[in-house]
C-alpha cells in the first residue's frame, strides 16, 4: 500500500481525535481529511475509525494500521 499521505491523515484523526483538528494541524479542509479516511477504508474494505458526535476513535483495524 503506498498511501502515505492517507496513513499520515489518518495518525492525525487518531491523535487528534476529530476530523477538524486534524484538518488544522495538517492545514487542509475538512474534506480533505474525510476522502483520505475514505479512501483507505476502501483500500482495506473496511473501517478504521468508529464516527460519532463527540469525535472519531480507531477500530481494531485501526489500532493493527496505525501501529
């Protein structure tokens, strides 16, 4: 898998624990963060962070990814 820039954005989401402070930190828009998230959920076919109203956290898969 050479996605760097998608794995980097996801490490951000994690760390950060929303989409909107990872935006900030890697200094891109929003959507930005939400197509590199997408983009490796649909590489591995299946998600890595569980979404909710308070922020994101990492699935097992996403725990296995990040490590």
């Amino acid at each position: 898998m050479e996605k760097w820039t998608e794995l980097r954005t996801a490490y951000q989401v994690a760390k950060q624990g929303t989409v909107s402070a990872a935006a900030r930190t890697l200094g891109v828009h929003r959507a930005t963060v939400n197509r590199h998230i997408d983009a490796l959920e649909n590489e591995l076919g299946a998600p890595i962070f569980i979404r909710s109203p308070k922020g994101y956290a990492l699935t097992e898969l996403g725990e296995e990814l990040l490590k």
